[in-house]
C-alpha cells in the first residue's frame, strides 16, 4: 500500500457509493439540527430520506453568495452565518477570513482539511520538510496545507507569501524536500534561485493549487528538477480532488460527495458534460449540503490508471456564474435553465448576447430536432423570464461546445 494514503482509495467503487450513501442522511441530519442555516435551508425535509443522489438533488444548492450574504445579516450575532456547528473554544482552534469578507472555522480534527491525500500523491512522506509558501495571515490557505502535512508526519516551513529572497535564503539552507504553494510563485522562486546562481538541489516536488497550473509550468518546473501536481480545494470545504502521477485528471478526495450541476440551477448534468462542482462535505463541524463552488468542471470516464477507484474530474475549467446585464436588466444562468425546462426537446442551450454599445441583442442557441412551432414559443418564453426579446436559432444536437456556458457575453465595446 506504499502508493497510496490508504486502502480507502483502492476500494470497489460500489463500497465507496454505499458507504457515502449510507453517511449521507446522518450528516444531513446533523447539519439540519446543529447549524441553523441549515435548519431555515431545510426546513420541511426528512433528511434521514435522503438516501440517494436523486433525492439529494432535490435539496436547495446553498451557493458562497449566499453564504456570505447570511453572514453579513448575521454579523452581530452570529458572524458565521449559522452556518457553524461548533463554538469558539477547545473545538474551534481558529477563524479565518477570506475575501469578502466571509469568515470560516477551524476545528480540532486531525488533518481537519484533508489535505494529507494530497500531500501523499505528490509524493511527500513522513520526515519531509516542506517549504510552505502560502499566507498565514487572515486567510486560511497556509493552515489548510500544514495541517495536512502535519498529520502525514512532515515538518513545515512557514514561508508564507512575498520575501522571495528571504525565502530563498531559508530554502539554501533548510534543504527542504518540496514547496507547497501558488504555482506562480514557485517559478518567481525558482527564476530569482538561477538569477543568484543559487542552487536548490534538495527541492524535487511540489504541491500547487490557487490558481491555474498550465502543462508549459509542469514541464518547466520537470526541466528544473521539480514534479510538480496539483490540488482543487476551497476555504469553505477542504480538499475537493487531487492530482496523481497519471496526469490525468484530479482524484477526488474519500471525504466529499460531488455533484456537477447545470449552472445556475441544482440538476445535475450527465457525465462528461461542463457544469458548476457543488459538493457536501461530511465535516461535523463546518456540515456544508449542496455546496455551490462556482467552478466548472467535469467528470472524467473511467479509473485513474494509477489504481486509484475514485471519480476523477476535468480539474477547474472556469467560473459558473456567467450573469450579465442586457439592456440595463440582469439576465442569470438560472432564467435560461428555467425556460429550457419548460421545453423537453431542448437537449442544451446557449444565450449569446452579442452588439456594440447600447445596442444589445440576445440570441439563444437551442439543440433541438425540427419543430417549426418550438421557436416562437420558446422565444415567448424567454421575453417573459428576461423582459427582453430574444431571438431562437434551432441547432442539431451536439453541436454547442461542451464548457459549461450557458451565457456567453459575445459583445464588442471597442
């Protein structure tokens, strides 16, 4: 088992399905009853029902906005929004703020964040030291890697972001075994390490995450003798998937429950099909249900090659909230699903708002066989969900590019 965290991720994904399920009605259970967000989100539910993914998809999506917008209501009572099943005190070692401001707990768990998978597919053991240059300061990112390098036996370098001298000068001398941080700033490192003529020979391996990491970095980092994968995690939820020696695709994590959903509403799509990564997590602390990331991603077919059982995902592919403004009025992602509900031989859709300066115009692309009745009703459709006109252009099925847009803001203002 010296390549994997655990016999957990090798497992038959039939157990993994059963045991989630399984979990799953107590967790709803518990955040329904211990976070009052939760008890207000779902009121009226039987969640010890809640026994399957169908029927998981009919609970609401709670998206960060509204997370944040119930904090902000709540500031002066309850600065977590209700969110939180846990007090300050022993349970709760920290708060952190991230930007917006939203606040997140920390609790006392072992590798609270789950990060220490991820660690592991890197390549990081027990006895590593591990240069940690992601913030310590207000934001949570630099304790979500620590904790997890802790729990799997490595000590850490609190680098924390910016000095790159400095930190290079503690890196020439530390010797540590890899980096965790922004792939960006591992470059930045590494270019100023070769401007000094400094040499870091100890550094081989990397864990990336924060921003987008381009196969041109991997194989500059490989050329300077650093591997380097990479991770999808949030503040709110932890470690959503990872990445393993296979490059391809990110393994999601034993402790989450994902969906992949059509932007702006809670249905999920088919696999393979670009939508928003909403996911409920098994935290008893911090019991997230239906969280909406505003990511886009996508389920990969099949195993990792590496052995791996777990779904794999596209990684990120962008943000899901694609809501503009037509005419001086918002037009969101979730008005198009809804009208596109109404009509069963749409297959997808894609609102293309296109024009010059003040002069907008809306044209929704629909996957649809021939039906010369179909485009003025959905064109009706559409006028009432908007207020604005729209014109339909039918399409044969399969031919909108599979990104997960279901807005496209096509429009020049040069």
């Amino acid at each position: 088992m010296s390549d994997f965290y655990d016999k957990l991720e090798v497992r038959d994904p039939a157990e993994r399905e059963a045991d989630l399920l399984a979990t799953l009605p107590k967790q709803l259970v518990h955040a329904q009853t211990a976070a009052p967000a939760f008890a207000e989100i779902l009121a009226g539910i039987d969640c010890a029902a809640v026994t399957t993914r169908e029927a998981l998809a009919r609970l609401p999506v709670t998206r960060k906005s509204e997370l944040l917008e119930r904090q902000k209501r709540q500031r002066a009572s309850d600065p977590f929004g209700g969110f939180s099943a846990t007090v300050r005190g022993p349970a709760m070692l920290r708060v952190f703020a991230s930007p917006g401001t939203i606040y997140e707990p920390e609790g006392a768990s072992r590798d609270y964040w789950r990060t220490a998978r991820a660690l592991h597919a890197a390549g990081f053991r027990a006895g590593d030291l591990l240069h940690n240059s992601f913030s310590y300061h207000m934001t949570p990112a630099g304790a979500i890697l620590e904790n997890g390098a802790h729990a799997l036996g490595c000590t850490v370098f609190p680098g924390g972001t910016g000095q790159t001298e400095q930190q290079l000068e503690a890196m020439a001398e530390l010797r540590p075994d890899g980096y965790v941080g922004t792939p960006s700033f591992l470059r930045i490192l590494l270019e100023k390490a070769a401007t000094l003529n400094m040499a870091l020979p100890s550094l081989t391996k990397a864990l990336l995450t924060g921003e987008a990491f381009p196969p041109s970095l991997r194989d500059w980092l490989a050329e300077r003798g650093v591997v380097g994968m990479q991770c999808y995690a949030t503040a709110d939820l932890g470690l959503i998937a990872y990445e393993t020696s296979a490059h391809e695709g990110l393994v999601l994590d034993e402790g989450v429950l994902l969906e992949i959903v059509r932007p702006g509403t809670g249905d999920p799509v088919p696999d393979g099909e670009v939508g928003e990564v909403v996911v409920t997590t098994f935290n008893r602390d911090y019991p997230l249900v239906r969280f909406g990331t505003g990511d886009l991603s996508a389920v990969l077919p099949g195993p990792c090659p590496t052995g791996r059982t777990n779904t794999r995902i596209r990684g990120w592919l962008g943000r899901a909230d694609q809501t503009t403004k037509v005419r001086g009025m918002f037009v969101h992602p979730g008005q198009v699903a809804a009208v596109i509900k109404r009509f069963p031989a749409v297959l997808r859709a894609r609102l293309v708002v296109e024009g010059e300066m003040a002069d907008d115009r809306m044209t929704l692309h629909v996957e649809t066989p021939a039906d010369e009745t179909l485009e003025p009703r959905i064109a009706e459709a559409m006028r009432e969900a908007t207020k604005l006109r729209c014109t339909i252009v039918r399409v044969a099925p399969g031919a909108l590019p599979n990104d997960g847009k279901v807005i496209e803001d096509a429009r020049s203002y040069k």
